[in-house]
C-alpha cells in the first residue's frame, strides 16, 4: 500500500492506494467517529463490491443505499433517495457517509454527506479508474442542472480515500479509456515527463497492468493533491484542471447526460483546447497532434459530436463556472505540461477552434 496526503491543514486525508485495500477494515476504522455507517453505490457496483466493503465495516451498523446507475441519475431526485435512506434509518450526525463506486457516486454522496444534517463525515472508495485519479480527490461534491453540468454543489472533503486497485478489474474498457482522459490532462497541464512515461504505458494501462496502473494513480493523485493544497476553493491554479472540461461539458449537456462519457468529452474537450492553443501560437501543431495521438491510443473520441454547432458551444459554455462577469475563462495550455487561465484571448481565435475540422486532424494522425 502508498499513502499520499492531501494536506489542508486540520481537514487534511490520506489517499491510501494498492491492491486488495477493501477489505483491510483496519484502514477505515481510525475515519469512522460513531456506530453508523451508511454507503452510497449503484445497482452495477452492489454486487460487485458492497458485500466486501460491509464485511470490512462488521463493527458498526451498516446502512446500503443502492441509487440506479448513470450520470442521467445525477440529479435532485437521485439525491433524496439518500436522504430519504439516512432518515428512515434514523442516521444521527455521527453517521459516516461512504461513496462505493464511480465520480457520479462519489459526487452525490459527497454533497449528502454536506447537506445532510448540515453536514457529516465522508469516505470516497472509487472504482473507477476516472474516480480514482480525479473525482475521489479534492472535495468538489454536486449533481448536474438540466441546464448546466455540477452546477449545483459543494466544497466537501472526505476524511479518507481508499483506492482498492483490483476494482479496476471489473471495469468496462470504455470507462477504464474515460479514466484515462483525466491521466493524460494531468500531463498536459503540469507534468510533461509524465506525457512520455503515458506514451510508453498506454498499452500496458489498457491491459490493467497493476504496475503501471498504481503509477498512473500515483502521479495522478499526487498531481490533484498538490494543487488542491494550494487552492482547495478554484480561486486560481486549481481551475487548470478543468482543462479540456468546457467544451467538454457542453458536449455532455448538449447530447444529454450520460450518452458521451465524462472522459470522452473531457478528450474531445481537450482537443479543442489543444486546438486553440496552437491557434494562439502557444504550442507547435506538432505538440497539438502528440496530444491528439496519445487521446486515440488511450481510446478515446478526439473529434466533437458532428451536429454540434459554434453557436451549440457557446450557448452552453455562457453557463460555464469558469465565467466571471460574463466574460468566458478557458484553460490552455502555454506550453505541453503547462496550463493558464486566461480570459485574454481573440473572439475570432475561438470562433475558428469551435468552426476547426477535427475530422481532418483526427484523420491526419492516421
Ligand atoms: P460513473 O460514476 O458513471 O462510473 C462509470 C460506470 O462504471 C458506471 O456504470 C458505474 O456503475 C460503473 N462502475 C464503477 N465501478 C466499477 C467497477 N469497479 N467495475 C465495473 N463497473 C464499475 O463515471 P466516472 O467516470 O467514474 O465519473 C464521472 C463523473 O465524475 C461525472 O459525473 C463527472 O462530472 C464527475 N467528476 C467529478 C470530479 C470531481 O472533482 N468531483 C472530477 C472529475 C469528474
Ligand atoms: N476535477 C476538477 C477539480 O477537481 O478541480
């Protein structure tokens, strides 16, 4: 097992990480204050992993709340389901709330355990590869709006991430891809070297080799607890990790939840990103094309959805969280491996990188 921190002083956690941790109950006994403990999963991940995880949990009293699977159940009714099960069990405000599963348990778990009873401890077990590089970390906790991706939420930390790395085994291929966008983000935006190191493993992580998959999580958890630790609310450096997200998220709201993966419209987001990057000058379109390659190797969409217009874009970016005073901020990268903020750009440049055909660059890679 590894340990990592993510150190915000006296809510600071570890991120524990390694092969078999479900069922290792001394792990989670040290976050867990009263007797009751209740955990969120999905009808998918029940019965793969919530008998294990109650085992480990034999000490105290365990409530399963089992919510329908998808990103279209991330949402408001989804969300009473919990609340309805924390009442009706009578879960008091020493109850410990444990999200067992992918980002969209994770999300909604995290913002129960926020709201319920104005707030109670919070342990992230993600499955997914996506959760565990990404989601578990950090404390951005919330549901999607009809009109907007996560635009209802919270801050919330956990008080423990426990990444069992076997649960990857059980993964669809689609999903484990999904996971690998936000690996690859995490190269582009801060860490160039680790850009080489994924082009020399996309293979071997696609396989599920563990060795490679423990390092990926690794640099990638490290990577979010750096910069959670240094902005743990978005006033600054923690928004590069949004890199490739505002496209993103307006392809997953205008095709309707859960139809384009969060990791595959974060690739075809980033794409954009890269695309207009290279518009600006900031990168070679020789670094564009690494990027767009590295995004096809790990299977993943690197061209937007055909029947999304400009005017398709910009509507649903206008609602972005990224905007402050109507102006639009992006992530972009100034060179591989580093990511800005910046409102500061031509409208001309980003009308051409919503109106680029991504077709042809996609092709040109062969
Ligand atoms: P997901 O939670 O929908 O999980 C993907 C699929 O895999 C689901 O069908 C799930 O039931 C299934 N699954 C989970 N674990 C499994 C396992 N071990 N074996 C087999 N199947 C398994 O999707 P995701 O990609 O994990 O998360 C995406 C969500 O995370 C989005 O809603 C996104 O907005 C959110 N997100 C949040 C943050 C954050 O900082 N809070 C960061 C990135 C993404
Ligand atoms: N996934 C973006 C963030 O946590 O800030």
């Amino acid at each position: 097992m590894q340990t990592l921190k993510v150190d915000l002083g006296e809510r600071s956690y570890p991120i524990h990480f390694g092969e078999g941790l479900l069922d290792q109950p001394q792990l989670l006994a040290p976050h867990i204050a009263g007797r009751q403990v209740a955990i969120v999963t999905n009808e998918t991940v029940a019965p793969l992993y919530l008998e294990r995880l109650t085992r480990s949990l034999a000490a105290y009293s365990v409530l399963p709340i089992i919510l329908p699977d998808g990103e279209s159940f991330k949402n408001w009714e989804t969300l009473q389901l919990i609340f309805n099960g924390l009442l009706t069990a009578r879960h008091d405000r020493r109850t410990t709330v444990i999200a067992l599963g992918g980002g969209v348990i994770g999300d909604m778990a995290g913002f129960a355990a926020a709201c319920y009873q104005r707030g109670v401890d919070f342990i992230q077990v993600p499955t997914t590869l996506l959760s565990q590089v990404d989601s578990s970390v950090g404390g951005k906790t919330g549901i999607n709006h009809p009109l907007g991706k996560n635009m209802v939420g919270a801050f919330y930390q956990p008080n423990l991430v426990l990444i069992d790395t076997t649960s990857l085994n059980t993964l669809p291929a689609r999903e484990l891809s999904a996971g690998l966008a936000e690996v690859i983000k995490y190269g582009l935006i801060c860490d160039e070297p680790f850009l080489t190191w994924l082009e020399d493993h996309v293979d071997a992580l696609r396989a599920l080799d563990q060795v490679a998959l423990t390092t990926a999580i690794q640099r990638s958890c490290a990577a979010k607890a750096e910069v959670v630790g240094a902005d743990e609310r978005e006033a600054g450096v923690r928004a590069t990790l949004n890199l490739g997200h505002t496209f993103g998220h307006a392809i997953e709201t205008h095709m309707g939840y859960g139809v384009w993966l969060h990791g595959e419209a974060v690739a075809a987001g980033t794409v954009m990103a890269l695309e207009m990057s290279a518009r600006l000058g900031w990168i070679t379109h020789a670094e564009r094309d690494r990027g767009i390659r590295l995004f096809e190797r790990a299977g993943l969409p690197v061209v937007p959805p055909a029947e999304m217009t400009p005017a398709d874009f910009m509507e649903h970016m206008a609602i972005d969280k990224k905007v402050i005073d109507g102006r639009l901020r992006l992530v972009l990268l100034r060179r591989m491996g580093e990511a800005t903020v910046t409102d500061d750009y031509p409208q001309e440049v980003l009308q051409a990188t919503l109106g680029a055909d991504y077709r042809a660059l996609a092709q040109l890679k062969g």
